[in-house]
C-alpha cells in the first residue's frame, strides 16, 4: 500500500506508517533539519527510510501531478496554533496547516488519512473550529470562496453534510488518546482524526487501550513483579504513592488476569542504557550528557518510575523544561537524545540530526512511534476488509448477470 507524508518532522508517524506496511510515495517537511535527519538515516542505511523520497518544501507548493495511487495520506499539520502553551491564535495563525492537508486530499484522493494534532485542538475555545476542521476534512472538495471566513465556509459545510452532497466524502472519526495506554514510556496526550474514503464502507473505529495505570499499579504495589523485573531489592524500592493508597488497596482483590498490561515507565525504556557520558557513549548513538537541567514551576522532570511527561518541542518556557529526569535522589538532570528517542520509541539505530535542542525539538514535536504504528496498522487492515468486500460485491454482481 501507497503511502503519503506530510508535515513529517523527523519521521515519527511515517516510520510507524512504514513498519504497519505502506510505503511512502513522498515525505513532505519544510524544515532543513527534520529532513537532514531523514537523509541522514537513508544515507547511513537504516532499513526503514530507504524508500522514502524526501521533499524539502512547503506542503502548498508541491506538485503532486506525478503521485497516482495513494491508499494513505498522513501527517501532523503544525500544532503551534493550538497548543496548551502557545498563544493559540488558531485559525487566525497562518502555521494553521489544516486547509493545506485538506487540499492534498481533494487532489490525490486517498482511500484514508491519518492525521495527528495535539490535544488543545479540542479545547472549547476551538470548538467551532474544531467541527470546521472535520467537516473540511469530510469534504475536502468544498473549499473557501474568494473572500469567504472560515466561519462562512463553516456554515456552508454544515448544510451540505445534512443534506445531499455528492462530491468526494470521507466518513471521518477523531480521538482524543494517551499514547501511554499504547505502550509508549509517555504520557502523552494527542487527538487523532481518521477518515475513510465513502466508497470503501469501511466500520473503524480507534484501536482499543492495550496498557493500563492500573496494571502498573498492581505490578509494583501488589505483587512486586515490576520491581523484581527490574532487580530492584525490597530494601531500595520506593515507598507506594500515597494518593494511589485507595486505588492500590482495590487492586489487591482484582485478578491480574483481568487487566491490560502495565503502563510502560521510564525506567522500563532506559533501564539499558548506560549514564549518558560528557563526551557521548561508546556503542550508543546521541547518548551524550547534557548540563544545565533545573526545575521551575511546572517544569519538574519525570519521576523515574512512571511513563514520562511529555515531551516537549522547547517553544515555550525554558527549552526542554519538561524532558527531564527525577533520579532517585531528586536531582535531576536532561534526557539524552537517545534517552528522550527511546520515550518516543524510535529505533535505537535512528540518529537524530543536530545538538540537543534542535534533536529534542524535533523529538518533541514528533508522534510516537509505536503509537503510529498502532493507529496505522488498524488502518490499513480496515483497508484490506474494505478492498476485499468491495471483490466480494463485485464477483455477485458479476454472477447475477451470468445468471
């Protein structure tokens, strides 16, 4: 299956779109260093980029003339406009990618996009905007008039999503998930909106959680199997929290049978690796120590044994407040690169390009990757179902004929 990548940073979202079985037609980034990461990887061999051909650019100004075929368009539109931190100025900010993703998708016409955002995208403030969004997405054929506010074309959509349009529609479904119900070592909020083309009839619906707090609880404070994993002796481990008490205490009655997997934590993604050293790590890509970590309001580290807290891009606050570790000790100290690729699950093999703060803002503004591969692989066997119930109807009515 065909595959196309916009806004692809450092390539997060289209690895996991790799590794669930499409193949990139064209990876689009306008940012010299996300893309010299990518050449980096393809130049260096790592098996997963080979394919991909690179496109430095602004997505607005590609030709796509020469891409037929595509089964997937996927991307994370910039999430400045709506982010938590930022000044969210939304569909007044002209980084507002998402009338551009639409717009690719009325032109290559995929079976299904995947699109990623951050979770301020559906902040009540943006609720208006937030239905544009869907509705432009449903019906990416049906663009603003010369003149016409995005709250014009709004209502514009919606009288023609209750009535009979019979132009290129999606059947279009967004979730909002925390990629640490997914395995990932982060708490990581992020919406998701994924469309089916409405030929393919296709019934999706948002992958279900496969991890769970509760099962990290019970692994660490009922049955201790989390810290045995870990070697960690009865005399070194932590006391429990203190605001899970009455949590903890439930889960002493509950089958472990009965529940998802543990959450992953930090610990669990690092464990591995040596302390990063002041001059790099022999055997390890980007694992160098970074100096200067310190805490200030709401920017405290993550606590070792606990998914991460978000990565964060640097765009607001100090740079890189978040992406910190609380060590045993409660000093703290900056992620490596690796580290911090390890928390968003790229491969150990897939080097970062540039110093810390350009990798980690490229890091922090990348989707998961084995989140993407989750989402992506569910899209593409609904995909496949669709394609084959399609062979289906098509050999009855062929029979029928005959008949």
């Amino acid at each position: 299956m065909r595959s196309v990548e916009l806004f692809a940073g450092a390539g997060g979202l289209a690895l996991g779109c790799e590794l669930a079985g499409f193949e990139p037609a064209a990876v689009v980034e306008w940012d010299r260093w996300a893309c010299d990461t990518v050449r980096e990887n393809r130049a260096t061999g790592h098996p997963l980029v080979q394919g991909w051909e690179v496109m430095e650019g602004d997505v607005r100004a590609v030709d796509w003339s020469g891409v037929r075929d595509v089964d997937l368009v996927a991307g994370g539109p910039p999430c400045q406009p709506f982010s938590m931190g930022g000044k969210s100025r939304a569909h007044d900010d002209q980084r507002d990618m998402f009338p551009a993703t639409a717009e690719v998708i009325a032109t290559l016409r995929p079976k299904a996009f995947l699109i990623e955002n951050v979770k301020g995208l559906t902040r009540s403030a943006f609720a208006n905007y937030f239905q544009y969004i869907l509705l432009r997405m449903e019906m990416p054929e049906m663009i603003a008039r010369d003149g016409e506010s995005w709250f014009e074309h709004l209502q514009r959509l919606q009288a023609e999503h209750t009535g009979e349009y019979d132009g290129l529609k999606y059947k279009v479904a967004s979730t909002v998930v925390n990629a640490a119900d997914y395995g990932v070592p982060q708490q990581r909020h992020r919406v998701f909106i994924v469309g089916f083309r409405d030929d393919m009839k296709a019934d999706w619906k948002f992958p279900s959680a496969t991890h769970s707090y509760d099962a990290l609880l019970y692994d660490q404070w009922v049955t201790g199997a989390y810290w045995d994993r870990h070697q960690i002796p009865t005399s070194k481990r932590p006391d429990p929290p203190a605001r899970s008490a009455r949590k903890i205490a439930e889960l002493k009655t509950a089958e472990r049978s009965t529940l998802l997997m543990p959450w992953r934590t930090v610990r669990d993604a690092i464990a591995d690796l040596p302390e990063p050293g002041a001059n790099g790590t022999r055997g390890y890509l980007n694992h160098r120590h970074q100096p200067g970590a310190r805490s200030y309001a709401g920017h405290t580290g993550s606590p070792l044994d606990m998914p991460s807290k978000a990565l964060k891009a640097g765009g607001h606050g100090v740079p890189g407040g978040e992406n910190m570790l609380v060590r045993l000790d409660g000093s703290l100290r900056y992620y490596s690169i690796r580290e911090a690729a390890r928390i968003q699950t790229f491969p150990d093999r897939y080097e970062l390009h540039g110093a810390w703060g350009e990798a980690m803002r490229q890091l922090g503004n990348a989707v998961p990757v084995l989140l993407a591969e989750k989402v992506a692989s569910s899209v593409a066997e609904h995909i496949v179902l669709a394609e084959g119930h399609k062979i289906a109807a098509n050999v009855r009515r062929d029979a029928e004929r005959v008949a």
